[in-house]
C-alpha cells in the first residue's frame, strides 16, 4: 500500500487549520488516515509547525513519500536531516552520537532563528504602534491649533460688533441733550430781551426831556427881557 505523508484540512472558513497525516495515497484529502504525526497553523506569524519528528522519519524509512508542502514543513522542523543522517550512521559514514550532535546544533540555530523573527516582529509592531500614536497626537495637536485658530476670528468679531452697541447709549445721550442745551442757550436770550429793550423804549423819552428842557429856558430868557423892557 503507498502512503503519503500530506496535509488534511481543518479549521474554518478564511482560517484553515492543517493536520501531517500519514495516509493511503489513494483516500481522499480529508478521508481516513493511518497516523496523525502534527499541525500546521498557517495564520500565525511565523507559522506554527508542530511536528513529531521521531514517527515521521519511521514512516520516510518505511519508504512514505511526502508532498511537497509536507515535504517542506518536515524541513523547517528537522525531521528531512535527521532521516539524512540516520542514512550516513547506516553507511558507517558516521556514528548516531555524532549525528545526534548535529542535529541538536541545527535545531538550536534553528530556533534561535525563528525567535529572532518573532522578536523582529514584536519589535517591528511596537514601532508601528508608537509611530501611529505619534501620528495620531500630532494630528490631534493640529485639529487643535486649526479649530483655536478659527475661534480667534470669532471671538474678534464678536468683540468688533459688541463695541458699537456699547457705545450707542452713549451717542443717544449727548445726541438728545445737545438740543435740550441749545434750547436753553436759545431761550436764554429771549428771556433778556426785555431788559436789552427796555432802554431802547426810555431812550425817546429821555430824547424829548432833553428837547424840552432847552424850550424851557428859551422862554425864561424870553421873560426876563420883556420885564427887563
């Protein structure tokens, strides 16, 4: 019977979730499988890839032929090099000590990698994060300054057309005392008009004394010479 070590769908719609399966080669993608050897959760980053490396080279020694994408996923967890080296101790190329030892050194560099990559990308949203909250104080601070800006004319305005109502009362109040003023200035003088004509009255009167008084002594001149004759 071939088997196929291949991925089987799970999870839902828009988020798949994968099992490593180890199946018959003619079962359907998502039928029965004879073993389930890990997971693949493609919506992390990095992707999550779990895997029992031990049954999975069991079954690459039994002569199950990966898919590509299981192919890969069995890479990037080691499980490909050690079925490598587990060829070279058969050989005699190498002792399993030794290959142990490489393989437990390629699987520390590798986790040191993928760590580096998380810590990149925990580093990388943190700046992201502060650069958007710089962005949005920044924009804040502008509709601010913008909307302090448009109240000043505002207020200016307001300031404008509050000073001439102010000043109104005031222009009433001389403008209807002035005439009163002038009125009393006017009736001042008919009150003194009189007294400016009461002279000019007298003045004809004393005119026609003065006229009398010299016909007075013309006559008395008159008499004193007739009795003087």
């Amino acid at each position: 019977m071939p088997v196929k070590l291949r991925l089987q769908r799970h999870g839902k719609k828009g988020k798949p979730f994968y099992w490593l399966v180890a199946a018959d080669a003619r079962a359907k993608r998502d039928g029965r499988y004879l073993e389930k050897l890990g997971t693949y959760n493609p919506n992390t980053n990095p992707a999550t890839v779990v895997i029992d490396i031990d049954r999975a080279v069991n079954w690459l020694e039994k002569g199950a032929q990966p898919t590509d994408t299981a192919r890969t996923l069995l890479s990037y967890r080691g499980a490909m090099l050690k079925h490598h080296l587990n060829g070279g101790v058969r050989k005699g190329a190498l002792t399993q000590e030794e290959a142990d030892k490489k393989l437990e050194a390629w699987l520390e560099e590798k986790e040191a990698k993928i760590q580096a990559k998380k810590d990149g990308l925990s580093k990388a949203a943190a700046d992201a994060s502060a650069q958007r909250l710089a962005d949005e104080k920044a924009a804040s601070e502008k509709r601010l300054a913008a909307a302090q800006e448009a109240e000043a004319p505002v207020e200016e305005a307001q300031g404008e057309a509050e000073a001439p109502v102010e000043e109104v009362p005031v222009a009433e109040e001389s403008t209807e005392e002035a005439p009163t003023q002038e009125a009393e200035t006017e009736e001042a003088p008919a009150a003194e008009a009189p007294t400016e004509e009461a002279p000019t009255e007298d003045a004809p009167v004393e005119a026609a004394d003065a006229e009398e008084a010299p016909a007075e002594e013309a006559a008395t001149e008159t008499e004193g010479e007739e009795e003087k004759q």
